[in-house]
C-alpha cells in the first residue's frame, strides 16, 4: 500500500501542516489561510468524514473552474499515476 503520511508531508504539509492544522512553513504569508483539515469530518453532516468530496478537491475534478483559480493548487496532473485523468487514484486516495 502507499505511505499516505509520506505523500502528504510530500505535497501537503508546507501549506496545511504535518499535523494538518493550517500551519504550514508558508501559511503565514498565504491569503486565504490554508484550511484547517482536522475539522473536516466534525464540520461535515454527520461527523463523517467526505473522503470522496476531498479526494476531488485533491485531483481538482471537484472544483468550479468558472471562476478562475482555485484557492489551493490541484495536484491531480501531479498525483496521477500516468498523468491521464481518472488513471489511478492510488496517491490521491492515499492521502486523503
């Protein structure tokens, strides 16, 4: 199986954080702050966790494209195993 923890303290952790707080080496100087991801599942309906919804957010086929750039970088062309959409989610659900 991948190492999830080592993808996200990979591509994740300067902006959100190793513990996921929004706390990252960059954060300071990032408008808007990075999300805080340990209160995704108590901020969801039910208390559960969306492991769908964010693994979306990661790849970017969750996020509106109308309004320009999203607020954080997609990291889909980036995590997908062979560059083709929808080829692999392995890391991405790794991380999530």
């Amino acid at each position: 199986a991948m190492d999830g923890k080592a993808l996200y303290l990979k591509y994740c952790s300067a902006c959100h954080g190793e513990t996921g707080k929004g706390d990252g080496v960059v954060s300071g100087q990032m408008r808007p702050h990075p999300n805080d991801l340990t209160k995704i599942a108590k901020e969801s309906p039910g208390g559960a966790f969306p492991s769908a919804d964010i693994a979306g957010r990661i790849d970017g086929s969750e996020t509106a494209r109308v309004h320009g750039d999203p607020d954080m970088p997609v990291w889909g062309d980036v995590l997908r195993e062979n560059g083709k959409p929808g080829s692999g989610p392995g890391k991405i659900i790794a991380i999530t």
